[in-house]
C-alpha cells in the first residue's frame, strides 16, 4: 500500500469530535469517559488531547450539559447533518500540525473505554494511517423490545482483526491523510463508510481493529437514519 512508504511521524495531538443532536439524555455519560481517556494519555504520554462536542441543532439541554466538562470545548452549527457536524470539529483545527495529529471521532450515545485513545496512539506508532475500531451494544432497557436482538447481533456482528465494519463512533486517521481526501462528506448517513472509502481509494489502508472497542447505545431510533439504530432495527425484523 501507499501508506506504508510513510515515515512513522510521532503523534503529539489528538484532537476528538463528538458530533451530538438532542442528545441529554447520554452526552454526560460520553464525555465523562471520553475525559478519563484523555486523563490516561497525559498520564503516560507526551501528547496533548482535545476533544469538541459539535451541538448541532440542540434544543435541550445537550448545551448545558457540554459546559460541565471545562476540558471539552463546544461548537455550535445548525446543519442537521452528521457528516457536516463531524466536519466542523475538525475544521476547528488547522493543517499546521497535521502530519502529527492524530483525529479520533465517537458518538454522543457512546461510551469509550480508559484506554481508548492510548489504543489509537499505539496503532499509529505502529504505521497505522486510520482506524476502524469495533462497537459492543448497551441493550440495558432496550432488550425487552426484542428479547433475540442480542443474540441477533452477536451472531452477525465480527468481532475481530479484519473485520469489515466502520463505525463513526469509533474512528480515527492522521490529520493529513483526512485533510488530503477533503475530510467527511456532508452526509445525513454513511459519512463514516464514505471516508473510509475514500482514504482507501487514495492509497491509505484503514486497519479494521477489535482491541480498542467502544460502547454504545442499544435504542433502536437514532439520529442518523442508517446508522446504528437502523443497523439494529433490520436485525429486529429478522430475530
């Protein structure tokens, strides 16, 4: 592949975005792990984090909720668009330091684990030009509406090295590489699959990777219209 003729600049940011739409009822619970993740890398490493939530559209409390996290900044659009919001995170970082940045993106619905974005600085010590990472599902409170949703996604759902999912909720690439194919698409749905694509069109391999998962929300009405939400209703209609 092209990617690998490139030199293994070390990382010295990540820079996280959080697109988020109405999204009080989970967003506390995404930022708080997303900042005992940050926490783990200035505790190890030399590398400075920020992470962005991107309210787009809110009219709850998502604003409000956003602010008690003073390590996380906030941005405000009204695009209506996963695609565009993730874009305009991003935005807020310019291409200065791309070749050692390192951008990361999960959902507002979303919880990583402690060592999350230590697993996304590791891959990319290793050569690793973007990241797919994999999604296990929250269905506490959800798996009453269909008692063999669970069992459903474990069987379709691969869990592994290689696998073929791409999940915006847990996504990362070097800043130059995103920059060089234009960064995501302005799409209400499959921004994350587009952008993948096209960093593999451009020569720069995703590794599909299974040992930095992420947690996410079992409800079956999401924000994005195929995105996770429909991934799992399709398995409802057929558990």
């Amino acid at each position: 592949m092209i990617s690998d003729a490139f030199p293994r600049t070390p990382v010295t940011q990540i820079v996280v975005v959080v697109p988020a739409h109405n999204e009080q009822d989970l967003l506390d619970a995404c930022l708080t792990a997303l900042v005992r993740a940050q926490r783990r890398v200035r505790d190890v490493a030399s590398v400075s984090v920020s992470t962005i939530v991107v309210l787009d559209a809110c009219t709850d409390d998502s604003a409000r909720i956003a602010a008690r996290h003073p390590s996380v900044s906030a941005v405000e659009v009204s695009h209506r668009n996963v695609g565009a919001a993730r874009a305009a995170g991003f935005a807020t970082h310019g291409p200065e330091h791309s070749a050692s940045t390192w951008f990361a993106t999960t959902d507002a619905d979303t919880r990583v684990g402690e060592d999350w974005l230590l697993g996304h600085l590791r891959h990319a010590a290793d050569g690793a030009r973007s990241v797919a990472g994999t999604v296990a599902v929250d269905f506490e409170g959800h798996i009453e509406e269909n008692l063999g949703l669970r069992s459903s996604y474990d069987a379709h759902y691969r869990n592994e090295f290689g696998h073929p999912h791409v999940h915006g909720a847990n996504l990362g690439v070097r800043a130059a590489e995103y920059l060089s194919i234009g960064g995501f698409a302005s799409l209400t749905t499959g921004e994350d699959h587009d952008l993948v694509r096209r960093l593999e069109l451009g020569g720069f391999e995703c590794r599909r990777v299974c040992d930095i998962p992420v947690t996410t929300s079992g409800r079956l009405r999401g924000r994005a219209p195929d995105g996770m939400a429909g991934f799992l209703r399709a398995l409802e209609a057929t558990a």
